[in-house]
C-alpha cells in the first residue's frame, strides 16, 4: 500500500535550518508531483511546497519563499524540504503528501 514516511523535525532556534525527508512507497514515486504542508495548531493544513516529477517545477507557499527548497530523489522516491532562517511561525506539524495520501507527519518546532 502507499505509505509517505516524514523524518528530520525537531526542536531548532530561530534563524536554525532543518532538512526534512520523506521516503514514498507503494507507488511509482517518479511518476507523481509531491509536496509538503504544513498545520499550526489551531489553522488549516496549508500548502508549503510543491515539486513535479523531474524536480525542475516547483512552487513555494510566499510566507517560505527564499527560505526554504523542495526536492526530490527519485532514484530513492525521497521527496526533501531544506528550511532555512526559521522562525517561530513556521512551527507547525509538516506533512509529505503524494497521490492524495499523506505520511502522519513530523513535528518542527522553533524557539528560543
């Protein structure tokens, strides 16, 4: 079955760096845009990040542009999110998504 494995959050100051990773299965991961989003407690789930099948198209929510890149590894189905200069509005769980499914997504939190 199709299974999206998220991994990399954590506890980081602000203006730290965090590299997520999400490793797909159970689909042909080089055949499917993927994304990441994100959910802040008490707000709606909201698109951060998205990325096509070769990894030349992409588009960033604006709140991350600059700051953050998606890519992808298709020889390892691996869909990635490097964060940089973070800062405490980006807490929020981080979700990988792919083919409307979703892994169960990895914490990132950002505080002093």
């Amino acid at each position: 079955q199709v299974q999206l494995v998220e991994s990399g959050g954590g506890l980081v100051q602000p203006g730290g760096s965090l590299r997520l990773s999400c490793v797909a299965s159970g689909f042909t991961f080089s055949r499917n845009a993927a994304s990441w989003y994100r959910q802040a407690p008490g707000k709606e789930r909201e698109l951060v990040a998205a990325i096509g099948t070769d990894g030349r198209s992409t588009n960033y929510a604006d709140a991350v542009k600059g700051r953050f890149t998606i890519s992808r590894d298709n020889a390892k189905s691996t869909v990635y999110l490097q964060m940089n200069k973070l800062s405490p509005e980006d807490t929020a769980v981080y979700y990988c998504g792919a083919i409307g499914s979703w892994g169960r997504g990895t914490q990132v939190t950002v505080s002093s």
